[in-house]
C-alpha cells in the first residue's frame, strides 16, 4: 500500500484521505487527517484500502472491509468502528445505520444475545 501526503484538499478540505482507484495509492488530506483520534486514522487507511481491493466507490461496503480487518484486533474495536463511521459520515445516515447493523452482526454472531434479538426484531 502507497500512501501519498497532501497539505490539504482544497476542493474538499474536510475529506480526510481518497483512493485512486487506478493504483490504490492512497491520498492523505494532512489537515483533516490529523484531527482524527489514533483508531479513526488506523480506520481511514483500512476503508481507503477497502476502496480498491473489492473496487468500489460504496462507503458502506468500505466501512464492512475496515470493519473486517479490525474488528476484535483491540479491546473497543466494535465500539471504535461505530465512532470513526459516526465521525466521518457526518448527515449520512443512511451509512450510520449501516456501520450499527455490522457491528451487531458480528456481536451476533460471537453468540450476544441481546445482538441476536435486536437483529430479529428489526
Ligand atoms: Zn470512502
């Protein structure tokens, strides 16, 4: 994985990093980046990631990839997950609802009870 540094995007400064889907170099918008907690970085690299290896420009998709690489890895991994995508989906909540769903999913499948009842009961 490559990743490239910019001082800004100025067409979309807020935009922590982007994938150029011809090489998967990954873009770094070092303004933004650097506001984000430790995890949401670490969470921005695997959703870029996620970008280019299952080739598509769907953040919902991006989001279960990140969530694939990093779930369980450390101690608040789900709850981090939910965090970053909270954080960086901004209005979109139709992403939001998305990352909870996921994240109840595998929380389901480890055998929660309560995850397994909330996903029946949807
Ligand atoms: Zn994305």
């Amino acid at each position: 994985m490559k990743i490239k540094w910019f001082e800004s995007f100025p067409e979309n400064p807020t935009n922590p990093a982007r994938t150029d889907m011809q090489n998967g170099v990954i873009e770094i918008n070092r303004q933004a980046y650097n506001l984000l907690p430790s995890h949401t970085k670490q969470f921005v690299i695997h959703h870029e990631m996620g970008h280019f290896v299952l080739k598509t420009l769907d953040e919902c998709k991006a989001d279960d990839y990140a969530l694939s690489q990093m779930a369980l890895k450390t101690k608040y991994s789900l709850r981090n997950h939910i965090d970053s995508v909270y954080l960086l989906a901004r209005d979109d909540v139709k992403r939001k609802y998305h990352a909870l769903m996921s994240v109840l999913t595998v929380m389901a499948n480890l055998g929660d009870k309560e995850a397994i009842k909330l996903l029946q009961n949807r």
